[in-house]
C-alpha cells in the first residue's frame, strides 16, 4: 500500500464523523451543505492528527519497535520527517479552507459573532491535533489524551454540528455529545491497552497505563455501558441494537494482545452505527 495512505489511518476515519452525524441528525440535516463541510472538516482533521501523532512519536522514539499492529511510513522508513511535515501543513490548509467554507454556509459571514466563536474553537481543534504527541508539551504523554478526544469527538462535534445547523443547543444534545464521546475515548483506551507495555518504556503516560492492564479494562466497560445509558435515559431506545457487538468486544479484550487491533475498527465501526441509530 502507498506508505501515504497508511499514514492517513484510513480505517479512523468513521470514528471522526460520528458526532457530526449525531449532531447533525438530531437537527434533522436541515442543511445538507453544511453537514457536507462539517464531514469533509472533521476528516480533514482526523488526519491532521493521525499525521501529527504519527511524526510527534517518532520524534520522540515511541514508535521505533512497535509490535501488534501494522508499521506506518515513518516507522517503517518509506516516509521521511520532511514529508510527514509537508503533509501536516498540507492537511492544516485543507482544514482551514473547509472550516472557513463551513462557517460560511452556515452564518453567511465570517465576521458574524458565532463564525468568530467557531473560529476559535477550530484553532483550538487544530492545535489539539496536533499536540496530542507533537512538540515538548503534548498532552497524550501526561494522560490527558482521552480528555481531548471527549471534548472534541464527543462534546464539540455533537453540540457544534447541532448549533451550525439550528443555531440553538438542547440539552438532549449535550447528553448525546457525551454519550458519542464516550466509545470514542474508548477507541483511545484500547489503543493505549494496546501499546501499553511500550508507552511506559518511553515515558508516554497514558491514562491507561496509570490504570494498568485490568484497571484499564474497566474503565473500558465503563465507558460502553454508560455510552448506553445515557442513550436510553433521552429516550434512544435503538442503540439497544449494538449491545450484542459490544458484548463480544468486551469479550475479546480478554484476549492476547495481538486480538487488541483488530477490535478497533470493530469499536471505531460500531460507534458510528451507535450514532446512526440514535436518530431513531
């Protein structure tokens, strides 16, 4: 595959339009182009942060002997550091382009009082892709990494794509922006599962790896189950429907290390058609 391509992590894509969906579908997709902007800037995003992650690892040696999953370009040398960084500026152009568009469509004026408000929130989305492993201070080696994922997979990407289609907020909507949240920091904390044993020889400090191996588990359920509560609690009887996938997840993480990987498109998946079902 195009060392390119392996880079982007195709396969996280769903997990970034999740909330959209959510927020926008609750809204009742009143504007169709702006959903479209919405999708097309929080992917550009995502990949934003997968490169991101991806060069700030290296950087810092992380990523030098991973095992348990695929090598992507920097560790695996098909992709140099100046590349990696071309296309981090690259991918930060097309948010911001998208964004502006957004913002546009939405508001009809980039000067307006909620395009101003947006503006800000998309800088600070733009700085938290990037310095999740980027840079001398990057919070994903302090443990705030499934802080960062909550606020802006689960809490912004809901109530912002419900507010740039009505330009009101609910508190259903804030319930739904936490609940989303939740599995998404999930899909984090299997990562951090995952690589575990390697993020504490290289003084990343996950919130998992404080956990430690069963802790880490727990709190793993813990996040799928309230997911679901808060759902059924507004009233979002159908994400009933994706117990029986979760359950065989939770099953699966009771396995070798090496099953960790493969249960992350499976939760990145199912997170986007817990967020489809909501709807009904």
């Amino acid at each position: 595959m195009n060392p390119y391509i392996t880079s982007l992590r195709l396969r996280t894509l769903p997990l970034s339009v999740a909330g959209i969906i959510l927020g926008s579908g609750l809204a009742g997709f009143c504007h169709l182009g702006v959903f479209a902007l919405a999708v097309c800037t929080a992917l550009c995003l995502q990949i934003l942060s997968n490169l991101s992650n991806e060069l700030g690892d290296a950087q810092k040696g992380t990523d030098a002997d991973q095992h348990g999953r695929e090598a992507y370009g920097l560790q695996a040398g098909t992709i140099t550091q100046k590349q990696m960084k071309g296309m981090i500026l690259l991918f930060i152009g097309l948010a911001i382009v998208s964004g502006l568009a957004l913002l546009w469509a939405a508001f009809g004026s980039l000067l307006c009082t909620q395009s101003l408000a947006f503006i800000g929130l998309g800088a600070l989305a733009i700085i938290g892709a990037m310095t999740y492993t980027l840079g001398k201070h990057s919070y994903g080696y302090i443990g705030l990494g499934d802080l960062g994922v909550f606020l802006f997979f689960g809490l912004l990407s809901t109530i912002g794509s419900y507010y740039l289609q009505t330009q009101t907020v609910t508190w259903e909507v804030v319930w739904c922006g936490i609940a989303i949240g939740l599995p998404c920091v999930g899909v984090l904390n299997l990562n951090n599962i995952r690589d575990m044993q390697n993020d504490i020889l290289h003084g990343k400090r996950t919130f998992a790896s404080v956990l430690g191996p069963i802790g880490a588990r727990i709190y793993h359920y813990l996040l799928l189950l309230f997911c679901l509560m808060i759902f059924v609690i507004e009233g979002h009887y159908w994400v009933g429907c994706i117990v029986p996938i979760w359950a065989w997840h939770i099953r699966m993480l009771g396995t070798h290390n090496e099953m960790l990987d493969k249960q992350m498109p499976v939760l990145m998946f199912s997170t986007l058609i817990v967020s489809i079902l909501a709807l009904f």
